[in-house]
C-alpha cells in the first residue's frame, strides 16, 4: 500500500506539472457518453497511456483520455473511459484515478452510466439520478492495508450520494424540464448481461437499475470524503417477463441519444460548484 500512495503521489504530480492545476470537479464518463467533452473549453488532454500508473481502457466504446478544462468558467477535470472489474483490472486500479482526482485538488466527483432499467417504469433515454446502491461485486477497493492518507477505514455509507448534489441535479433538471427518476444502483461484475432469473433476484432485493461499475468509484470517494453524485442513462428495459436479446451497440446507440440531455444537466450544475 505504500507504493500504491507513491504512485498516487507521482500520478499528481505529474498531472499539475502538465498543467492539470486545482480541478474543482471530477467528472467520470460512461459507457457512449461522451458529449460533455464538448462543454469543456478544452487546456489540456493526455490519453491514459501517457500517464504514469494509469490503467489502460480496454473497451472500445471508451476513448481513454484524461481531459482539463473549463465549464462555465469551473475548472473540471474528465475521465473520457472509466476502468471495470470485468477488464481484469483490481478494485484499487479501478479506484486509482478517483485518488488522483482528489490529490490534485477536485471538490465535488460527477459520474455516469450505462445502466439497464429493472424498474418496470423506465424506459430507455430516461435519466436515473442514483440515491443509493447495492454492491454486488466479489471485491472492495478498501479491502488490504489501509495507510492514514486513504481515509477512514470504514466509511459510512448511510448517504453514498452526496445530498446537496442530489439536490442541486433535480434543480438544475427542473430548470431545463429534464424528466429524471431516482433510484437505487445494483453494481454487478459483468461484462455478460444478465439472465432473467438474475433481474428477478435483483428485483426482489431493491434494485431499480443495474450495471457494471460506479460503486467501486463511490466507495473510494465516500473513504476520500469527496462528495459525489451519479446520473445512469437507461439503454435496456430488463423486465424478466419480457426480456429481449440486446446487442451492445443497440446500448451504445441509446446512450448516444441521451448523451446531449445528460451532457446539458451537468455543464448546468458544474455551474454552480466552486
């Protein structure tokens, strides 16, 4: 673990010395949502092979480039791709930029997602802000020997979904007319879909979506003390009576069409974080 906060250290240093300087939100981008990088006033952008211990993105539909910038005059810094327990990765390089993002200075972490609607009432293009989650994932990225940097050892976890962005995401959608539901996050590994007795079963256990990362993001980000909030983009309707065979670029297109919508939203709320 002491190397693993060296190499934090050197990731943040390298990042502000190329000009990635006091980020006020962090911003994770998910699967074909990436028209927010439009919003930025674009200072610098690196791909993720160019930074020092940074995880490769291995899905196609993910660019892989770190971006800074500027959203309405805030300072924001991009995760163009986001890391998966499905790619092989550990929970602590699935983590390791959300780290990064707090060594450097962010305030307030925004993430995004693909996710499949459990919920019988969402259809797909809805925009879900997420309230709370269920982990289901095999590992933790707390899990091993925790130093005094990392944070607490054991973070609550009663409000994982930061209140006052929350709050500020259902102001900001009035405001544009954005219809968003709220909902609970079931996390699962992937990178299958799941079958019909498995949406049954995460029905049954409270779940109104599901999809394959994020949680892990969160956890490091509530340990961190980084406030932090979700909006999922519903791309497949996962009702076991009426399942149907989905391809991943249905998903993609779907994402894509609801990217504008969710991309307007949050250029809205980064407006007013400092």
């Amino acid at each position: 673990m002491i190397e693993y906060l060296q190499q934090i250290k050197e990731t943040a240093t390298f990042l502000i010395e190329s000009g990635f300087k006091e980020p006020v939100v962090g911003i994770v981008l998910g699967t074909g949502l990436s028209e927010l990088v439009n919003h930025i006033e674009i200072k610098e952008s690196l791909a993720y092979e160019a930074i020092p211990n940074f995880p490769l993105s291995t899905v196609e539909f993910h660019k892989g480039n770190l971006v800074y910038g500027k959203i309405n005059g805030v300072a924001v810094v991009a995760m163009q791709g986001r890391f998966h327990y499905y790619e092989g990765y550990s929970m602590q390089q699935i983590t390791f930029p959300i780290r990064v993002m707090k060594a450097i200075g962010v305030k307030h972490l925004l993430l995004s997602n693909a996710a499949g609607g459990i919920n019988t009432n969402f259809k797909k293009g809805h925009l879900v802000l997420l309230d709370d989650h269920i982990n289901l994932q095999p590992e933790n990225p707390l899990r091993g020997l925790n130093l005094p940097e990392f944070g607490n050892r054991f973070p609550d976890m009663s409000q994982p979904y930061n209140k006052n962005l929350n709050n500020l995401i259902l102001q900001k959608a009035r405001e544009k007319n954005l219809f968003i539901h709220e909902g609970t996050y079931a996390s699962v590994v992937g990178p299958n879909l799941e079958t019909r007795a498995e949406y049954r079963y995460i029905r049954s256990i409270g779940a109104d979506l599901v999809g394959m990362s994020t949680v892990p993001e969160v956890i490091v980000a509530n340990q961190l003390q980084l406030p932090c909030a979700c909006v999922s983009v519903i791309t497949d309707e996962c009702d076991p009576d009426n399942l149907k065979p989905v391809d991943i670029r249905e998903i993609i297109a779907v994402a894509g069409k609801a990217d504008k919508k969710l991309s307007e939203l949050f250029a809205a709320v980064i407006a007013e974080l400092s």
